[in-house]
C-alpha cells in the first residue's frame, strides 16, 4: 500500500475502535434513535475501508463461510418481511421500523466484518475488549446513587440502565468488563496486583445487581464459574486442589456478598424482590415502589406488602409458548417485526403486545425455522473456532463473555440490536487464525 492507503487504513482501524467505544452511548443522543455513536463512527470506518478493500483484497481474509453466514440471514430475513407482505400487507407502521431493522442488521455486520479483519492484529483485539470496558465509569453511581435519576441512568423502579435501553442490554454492556476485572483477579499472583481487579469486580457485578436483570446475574455466575473451574483444574497446582477449591469459594461468597451490601437501601430492596418475586412485587409497580423505598428500611417495607396490589412479572412461560405457536402458524417467519403485526402478537398477560424474549425464536418469527437452524449453526461454528485458538488470556476473555451472551439469548432477543454480540463474533474469527495452544500463556 502506498502511504496514503496506510494513512486510511490505519484511520479506519481507529474508527472501528472508536464505534465500539460509542456503545456506551445507545440512546437520546441523536434523533432518530436508531442513529447513534456507534451506528456513524462504523459507517465512516467502512467508507475509509473501501478506498483500499479492492486492492488489498481484504475479503479473502475473513473466509467464505462467514461471508456466507451474513448473506442467508440478511437474506432470509428479507424474505419473512415479505412473506409478511402478502399475508398482512405492509403499512407505515411496520414499514418504518423493520427499515431501521435492516439499517442496524447492516451496522452490526459491518462492525463485525472490519473486526475480523481488523482483529488479526493481536494488539488491535486487545484494544477491543479495553474500549468495551466502558462501564466502569458508572460505578461512582453506586456510592452517589441519589445523582442517577438526574443522570438519567435509572428508571423509576430503580434499575439502573446507564445509556442503554433497558436493563438486559446494560447488563451485557457490563458483563465484559467484569470477566476482565474476575480474570485478572485469578490471573495475578501476588495480593497487591490482584486487588485493584478484585474491587473492580465487586463495583461492576453491583451494576449487573442494580440493573435488575436476573438473565445477566446467572449468566455472570455462569462465566465466573466457567473461570474458576479453568483455574483450579488447569492452572493452578493439582496437589492443592482441596485448598484452591475452598479460596476460591470463598474468595466468591465474600465477592458476591459485598456487591450487594454496598448498594443503596432501595437496590438491596429491588434486587431481593427481584430474587423472591412471590414475596411482593414492588418493581412492577414503580410509582409504589418509588415512593416506599425512598425513606423506608427493608423490613418496613415488608411489613406493608399486604397492601399492594400483586402484579405479576414477565410470565415467559406464556410468552414462549405464543411464541412457539405463532412460529409454527408462520413457518417462514413474518419478518423483525412480528411483534407489532395484529391480532398475530405475542401478549403478556395483561401488559399487552411483547416481543418473544428468545434470540432463536426471534430469529425464527422474523425468517422462518431455516433461519433459526442457521443462527445455530453460526453459533456452533464461532464455538469450533474459538476451541481451535490459542487458549490465552483473550481466549478466556471470549470464551466466559460468549458463554454468558449465549445464555442470556435465552432470554431476551439480541438477534441484532446488540452490537457488542457481533464485535465478540468478529473477535473469535480474526483470531481463529492463531495455532492452538494446550495451556493458557503466562
């Protein structure tokens, strides 16, 4: 390349760092709302990438299948919009937003192309994961809590959401970060270096507490404990297995405890009624919960729930089977916004028409049973490559994040409105190409 080209080059790697910083910032920037950080930063990234993608013939780089992977789900996703059509018919109200739908399909893609390309520099991945690690700077909330609703970053019913919106999609923007901070904390080998690690995920894992999202508290679980079993079984020395198992476990039990108790009185309310949902339902009713839990103690509050009117959560079991029976009905799916199509919406309870709250049956509703078995087999392909990379630090990065998303997809619908998932995905192919190892680098 001539020295320009390295110019745009380099210019539109920094640029793809910089969209993935952006993900701090997901709402009420810009309008219309679809059109933020990160949406501009990736475009203007991908523009640069064109003055040389001809010449360098970066497309070779990322491998057919995965170029394959992108086009059918496009594809397949196009096609439930317009079997959609001719069985609904289309007016603005749908048109409008599965437009925005395609728009963010396309970001996401383009986010996760250029960081599989860009991603086969080493430094450049871990440049990635440093730049999703954002949410750091939301932990002074959690000892100035009384400055989150001016900010903006709380709702009513105390779950706390940043910049993003709704409480899920904050969760998983914490998420990476926290297996960063867990990992460094097993990883360093003297107290003084783990510490920092160790407070930094205490305060993170209080945010994945304070957003309220229980599918994010288990997946966090799951990723510790998918980094404490690689620790203990394959790092850490085999003649004191009795005597890792037990530090570690403590070590988590102190961990977890203290990342509750630092919360406010009104979280530590939230979280526990979120944990025993049968108990009361404060957080369903915000303007109740709001006004009891400002100047009140847990026990108080306790001691007045027969007075609430019981409101009942997300009842998925419900949602799912809607989900499944519509799914059926329409095979060939109805598009990405199915949710909105009527009388044909899922409904829960009550609280009217919802979205499927699953990635894979979302991408079923939106393109058809084929698209659900080829999302599964893009999953399936991410995890082979990931298995046949060198397991070091950025290995276990990847592994415990993917992991955790993977379990959360159960959960909610991420198909394309999380574009982290995506850059990760990317990740895992740039570095498919580095030769397996047995044992994590020291």
């Amino acid at each position: 390349m001539t020295k320009i080209q390295n110019y745009i080059f380099s210019a539109s790697r920094w640029l793809v760092l910089f969209s993935v910083l952006g993900l701090i910032l997901r709402r009420g920037l810009f309008k219309p709302y679809t059109l933020q950080p990160f949406e501009i930063i990736i475009i203007l990234a991908s523009i640069l990438f064109l003055f040389i993608v001809f010449k360098k013939k970066l497309f070779s780089h990322i491998g057919p299948v995965w170029i394959w992977f992108l086009g059918v789900i496009a594809l397949l996703l196009l096609l439930g919009f317009v079997n959609s059509f001719f069985i609904f018919g289309i007016d603005s109200s749908i048109l409008a937003p599965s437009s925005k739908d395609f728009f963010l399909l396309t970001t996401v893609f383009l986010g996760f192309y250029l960081t599989a390309i860009y991603g086969e520099d080493p430094t450049f991945r871990k440049r990635i994961f440093y730049f999703l690690s954002g949410a750091i700077l939301f932990t002074p909330f959690i000892f100035f809590p009384q400055h989150a609703f001016t900010a903006g970053v709380m709702t009513d019913g105390f779950q706390f959401i940043g910049w993003q919106n709704n409480p899920t999609i904050f969760g998983l923007f914490v998420l990476i970060p926290f297996i960063i901070c867990v990992e460094q904390t097993f990883r360093q080998k003297r107290w003084l270096a783990k510490t920092p690690y160790w407070i930094g995920a205490i305060l993170l894992y209080s945010l994945i507490l304070w957003s309220s999202s229980r599918g994010i508290w288990f997946a966090s679980i799951l990723a510790v404990g998918f980094l404490s079993f690689y620790y203990i079984f394959k790092i850490y020395l085999p003649h004191s297995l009795l005597r890792n198992i037990s530090t570690v476990a403590v070590l988590l039990f102190f961990s977890f405890l203290s990342s509750f108790l630092i919360l406010s009185s009104p979280v530590k309310i939230m979280v526990l009624d979120r944990v025993f949902p049968i108990i009361s339902n404060y957080t369903a009713r915000p303007e109740i919960f709001k006004e009891l839990s400002l100047n009140e103690s847990f026990i108080i509050m306790r001691s007045k729930e027969k007075n609430l009117p019981e409101v009942p959560y997300q009842n998925r079991k419900l949602i799912f089977s809607q989900a499944l029976g519509l799914l059926v009905k329409h095979p060939y799916g109805i598009g990405p916004e199915y949710f909105r199509i009527t009388p044909h919406s899922i409904f829960d309870g009550e609280k009217g028409p919802t979205t499927a709250h699953n990635t894979f049956l979302q991408a079923g509703l939106s393109g058809g049973f084929l698209l659900i078995i080829v999302y599964v087999l893009l999953w399936i392909k991410i995890w082979q490559t990931l298995m046949r990379t060198q397991r070091d630090q950025e290995w276990l990065w990847l592994s415990a994040s993917l992991l955790g998303i993977f379990f959360v997809s159960m959960l909610g619908d991420f198909l394309f409105y999380v574009p982290a998932i995506w850059i990760l995905m990317g990740l895992v192919v740039a570095k498919g190409k580095t030769p397996p190892m047995d044992k994590i680098a020291s």
